[in-house]
C-alpha cells in the first residue's frame, strides 16, 4: 500500500491508544460489555479531534499527506467513522442495574437492613448522559447532512462548521465520564490521551473560528470575468505583489461581493511567472454559475493558498498528462510556466465531450510548438473517442512502465485510467492525481 507518513502518523495514534487502552481495562477487571462500549465511544471522539485538526489545513504537515485533497479525504473518512463508533458506542453503553439487585437493601449481620451506599458519581449529580445524548444527536445529524450530496454548498458549509460545538459537547461529556473515573481515570495513560486529543480538537476549532478568518491573504482585484464554452476565466490583479506558487497548484478565493463570500477552492490556471492570476472554472453549481452570470470586474478579491503537490515539472523526463474537460486547468498552468529547453517529452491526452468545449486549444497547440517535446492528442467522447490503459499502451508502444502519469478530470475517469496503468505494472510512485472536493 502506498500510504503517506501522515496516514501512518493516524493509523500509529491509534495503536498507541488501543494499546494504552486494553492494558488498563483489562487490569481494572471492568466487565465486558463496557470495555467495548467505551474504546468505540473513546475511538469516537478521537476520530472527531483528528478530523477538526486536519480541517484547520495545518500547511506545516500537507506534504507527509500528500497534499490538501488527500487530507480532505482523510477527514471525510473519519467523520464516518466516527459516527459509525458513536453508534456502537450507545448501542453497547452498559445500562443501570435492573429489578431486585437494584432496589434491595444491605442486609447486616443481624438481618436489618440500611439503604444502599451512595457512589460518588450519584452523590455529585454528573449530567453525563444529558451532554452525551445532545452530542450524539447533534453529530448524527450534522454527519448525515454532510454527506448529502444533493444539499448545496453554501447551506452545507453553514451547517458543518456546528461540528466544533458539537465537539465542545460531547467533550465536555468525556470529561465528566474521566472525572467520575468509575470506569476510566482522569490521569490514567488512556485517559490522559484523551484528554490531550480533546484539549487539541476544542484548539483547533477555536483556531479556525477566531483567529483563522483573522489570518492574513493575499489582497487580489479582479479585473477581468471571460465568459468561456460552459467555463469561466477570473484574472486578478494582485494589491501586494505577486505570491510564489507552482504550476498545478490550486488556492481558495473569497470574492468581497454579495452572494461570494464563501472561500471556494479552484486550481490557478495561469503560469507561474505571470503578473496577474487566473482561474478558470467550469460552471456546475450555483456559485460558479452566479460566478459567470452576475460577477463583474472591480471586487476585492482574498486569495489562501498555495496549496496541493501536484506539479509535473518535478516529475521524470517522460511523461503522460491525461486531462479530462476543467481538468486540463493544471496543466495549462504547467505549459505556461515551461520554456524552451525544458527537458520533457510529454504527451497530453485532452479529453473533451466536443472539440468546441477544448478550453484554450489554439493556446494550448500553439504552446507545444514553441517549446517542443510536447504532443497534444484530443480525444473527443461525442465521435466515440475514450481514454483508457490500453489506448494509451498503443500510442506509447506498449512502454507503458517507463513513463510516468499525471491525471486530472471526473473521478471515473481518474480511477478507470489509474486502475488500468496499475493492472498493466505501472507502479503506483508512477501515478500522480489530486481531487479537489472538499466535501
């Protein structure tokens, strides 16, 4: 498997903790069913921690990722799994005890009775199960919508960022449960862990509620919105000077106009050494429709980023770009950061529904020519035309392994030409691919 030192980093995280945990439940005797109620409620929330510390795009640890997309993806993945924790976790919570052991008395000696001794959770009146029922209530739901394709994303991205309350909740839950200490210790080794994962969450959405809106971006107007073939070009002029960035990386725009103030996340399209910045983007959704139909030149444009590891001009001399409709954006970046003498021989495989939808074909042709070692092949799906491994076997003569892929466009596309190169032995090192979806 060709997992980054970051996943590693997780899948470690909860090794320690499983380890930690099991060591101490079995040395407290504490019985069965609560020992695998607690490591799903406790391995629950733990999900949820690392799930808010990624969303605060820590720039520090995207490279052992491999990129932001892939933490996106990782974040998503734990959402999922903690709810799916948290349902095992309530579905195998130990109840009260029930029926006579419950209601009887302490018989003495002498056959008299005296009430039942009070524990120091009853004594206290702890509303453990109060705070545990709304988080789990809470997280159910903002989890489900979550993962609603169909809800856009300004409504989505509203509701999701109550995850960090509901967090705040059922820590606050998990606290209480550590302080009555009846089955975990505050200061034992797992309750520690989870204290510590806790105290990091609650920081990480404090950090990206309070000062994380606060942080500094980079000043852009824009200056001009070209209305494409079903896609739209946005060039900003920068207020500050230019930011440094690489060819096929990406970065989020927060356009100060009505209806765009949401941070949306695109790929630069233009070259790296250009004084203004562009982004081109193909109209799916309500905000790069509103962005086509209603935005005009003049706004204050705040751009975040660079972002993302997906730059063929660190990759070997041979190579095979596949570009599928918007997905040709990175590598329009790359051909126009590229110079004459550039040492490459690639073969870029456009893939279009028609010819008339190729963004920036005459460009894009014209580009080749002038930097040489660079061959564009359109493949338009309408006249039948379809990329896969075997196609591109053929164009290559068969050499398939001694190339190395970079794939942008629909998922299905993605996937089906990646599974295919691998089926054929191309190594996975060889395969290059970011998906930006961030939901």
């Amino acid at each position: 498997m060709n997992l980054r030192k970051g996943v590693w980093g997780v899948v470690a995280s909860f090794a320690i903790y499983t380890a930690l945990y099991w060591y101490h439940v079995i040395a407290a005797a504490m019985p069965l069913d609560a020992q695998f109620s607690y490591f799903a409620g406790s391995c629950s929330v733990i999900c949820m921690s690392m799930g808010l510390l990624l969303s605060a795009r820590p720039r520090v640890v995207e490279t052992s990722f491999g990129g932001l997309d892939r933490m996106y993806r990782l974040h998503k993945h734990l959402g999922i799994a903690a709810l799916l924790l948290f349902i095992a976790h309530y579905a195998t919570v130990p109840g009260e005890p029930e029926g006579d052991a419950a209601a009887a008395s302490v018989v003495s000696d002498e056959g008299s009775t005296a009430p039942p001794l009070e524990s120091p959770a009853e004594e206290e009146d702890l509303p453990i199960d109060l705070f545990g029922t709304i988080a789990a209530i809470g997280f159910t739901l903002l989890i489900i919508i979550t993962l609603n394709r169909k809800i856009p994303y300004h409504r989505w991205i509203t509701t999701h960022r109550f995850m960090g309350v509901f967090f705040i909740v059922v820590s606050v839950h998990v606290f209480l449960v550590l302080y009555d200490g009846e089955e975990i210790a505050l200061f034992s080794a797992p309750g520690v862990v989870l204290a510590f994962l806790l105290l990091a969450g609650i920081a990480a959405y404090a950090y990206q509620q309070f000062i994380y809106p606060k942080k500094k971006k980079h000043p852009f107007t824009l200056i001009a919105v070209n209305r494409l073939e079903r896609a739209t070009e946005v060039v900003l002029h920068p207020k500050d000077g230019m930011f440094p960035f690489e060819p096929g990386q990406f970065a989020f725009i927060t356009i100060d106009a009505n209806g765009f103030r949401e941070a949306h996340p695109f790929t630069i399209s233009s070259g790296a050494k250009e004084d203004r910045l562009r982004f081109t983007m193909k109209v799916l959704g309500d905000y790069t429709r509103r962005v086509r139909d209603n935005l005009t030149a003049g706004a204050d444009v705040a751009i975040e980023g660079p972002y993302g590891r997906f730059n063929p001009l660190r990759g070997y001399e041979k190579q095979v770009w596949v570009a599928g409709g918007i997905g040709i954006t990175p590598f329009l970046s790359v051909l126009r950061t590229m110079v004459p003498g550039h040492g490459k021989t690639v073969r870029l495989y456009y893939c279009v529904r028609m010819a008339r939808e190729a963004l920036f074909f005459s460009e894009l042709e014209a580009r080749a020519a002038e930097l040489g070692g660079i061959t564009i092949i359109l493949f338009e799906s309408d006249a039948g035309a379809r990329i896969n491994a075997d196609v591109i076997g053929a164009d290559l003569g068969g050499a398939l392994r001694d190339w190395s892929y970079y794939l942008c466009g629909p998922k299905p596309m993605v996937a089906a030409v990646s599974d295919g190169l691998k089926k054929q032995g191309v190594p996975v090192r060889c395969i290059h691919n970011e998906e930006f979806e961030f939901r």
